[in-house]
C-alpha cells in the first residue's frame, strides 16, 4: 500500500489498513477527528503490516482513538521521524514489532504497549518520548545512542510487563552523550506506600543515573516485575 499524499484527514469511524504500507509524501499526517468537526473521539486507526516513512514527520493523530501498528516501523534514511498520538482523548498505541526512526514520539494516553525495540537511527540530537502508561510485551531494547539523543518516560502510571507472572527485561542505551529522563508520579498509581519516600528514593535514583551516564561507556539493563 503507497500513501502517496501528504494528508489524510479522516472521521469518526474506524480506519484500516491492510499491507505492508509506504507513506512516500513530505511529513505525511492522517488525522481522525469526529466528523461533525466538534471536539470527540476519532475513530481508531490499524496498519496490519509494515510501515516505512519515505520523507519527513509521519503524524498520526486519532483525537482519542487507539493506534495499531501489527509490523516493523522503518525509516529511508536518518532524518525522519515518527509522531503516533491520540489528541486530547484516551487512545492506547499499540506497536506490534520494533520502531526505528531519527525521532520517536508515542502519546497514549490509557496506554502504550510496545513488543519491539525502539531505536533512533544516527541523527543528532533526536529524541524518544513516551507518554502514558508503558506495558512491555516483550523483552525491549531503546537504543538512543547517536549524539545528544535523549530517552524520557512521561507518565502517571507505572511501567508494567504484560503478564504478572513474565519478566520483562529493558535496555536503554544513550551512549555517553545522552539523557535519560523518568517522569513519573508514583501518587498516581501507588496507595500502600508512603508517597513522599518513594519520591525520594527515585530522586536518590535518578542523581546516580544521571552520574553513571556522564562516565559511562556502556548499556544499562532494568529489569521490570
């Protein structure tokens, strides 16, 4: 499937697509809105397939629908970069195999599910943010490693492996001229535990990733239950 234009704007019902797909156009977008063009909740958007970016930004923008991607993310070259967000709404993003762009940016609010890695490719100074809570399906590696390329977790919710009984492991490599950011509430989600010494214990924490990345040279492993 070649999306050849370099906007899709469609409504309030379900969009999918079936085939490996190529979006070729100059920062392709597909929006689903309500179709009135009142504020609501667009309709949820599948590519049951692979998805390769030609050129650009490619944005997809549900206004509170779920996005699935089943296949491999890839990128023509270094520069592109990869938008998947669901508005204003309560959309997951869910990511069936790994993502490789110069930028990745996933905003789920009731969730992001990811099964395969996400790497920057060599551009400088990109970035790999992920909004909302983050379930790992399988074991995942962020490979942010190019220079001045930064990692950041932002959500409410804490980061989970897909199934209790599982261990899910995570690497998150930054090179030594990275960042590493986790932006995290635990008041969010935890209510058997004294809020203001997990805050300091992960303030304690990040002090001691932050020391460890400016003389590193190496990957760092976590290990999620």
């Amino acid at each position: 499937v070649t999306m050849s234009a370099a906007t899709y704007d469609f409504g309030q019902g379900a969009v999918n697509i079936t085939g490996n797909t190529t979006f070729s156009a100059t920062n392709p977008s597909v929006d689903s809105i309500e179709s009135s063009g009142s504020a609501g909740d667009g309709g949820n958007i599948t590519i049951t397939g692979t998805v390769a970016i030609s050129d650009g930004n490619l944005d997809i923008n549900t206004t509170g629908g779920n996005i699935n991607i089943t296949g491999s993310i890839s990128s023509a070259g270094t520069d592109e970069t990869l938008t998947l967000d669901d508005g204003t709404g309560t959309g997951t993003i869910t990511l069936g195999s790994s993502a490789t762009s110069g930028s990745i940016t996933l905003i789920g609010d009731s969730g992001i599910t990811l099964t395969g890695n996400l790497v920057s490719t060599d551009t400088a100074d990109g970035a790999i943010a992920l909004t909302g809570p983050v379930t790992l399906a399988g074991d995942i590696t962020v490979d942010a490693d190019a220079i001045n390329t930064s990692v950041t977790f932002n959500s409410t919710a804490t980061d989970n492996s897909d199934d209790a009984s599982t261990k899910r492991d995570i690497t998150i490599n930054t090179g030594t001229d990275g960042s590493l950011d986790f932006d995290i509430d635990p008041a969010g989600y935890v209510n058997y535990h004294d809020h203001g010494e997990i805050l300091a214990k992960l303030e304690s924490l990040e002090k001691k990733l932050d020391h460890l990345l400016l003389h590193a040279h190496q990957e760092y492993t976590c290990l999620l239950y």
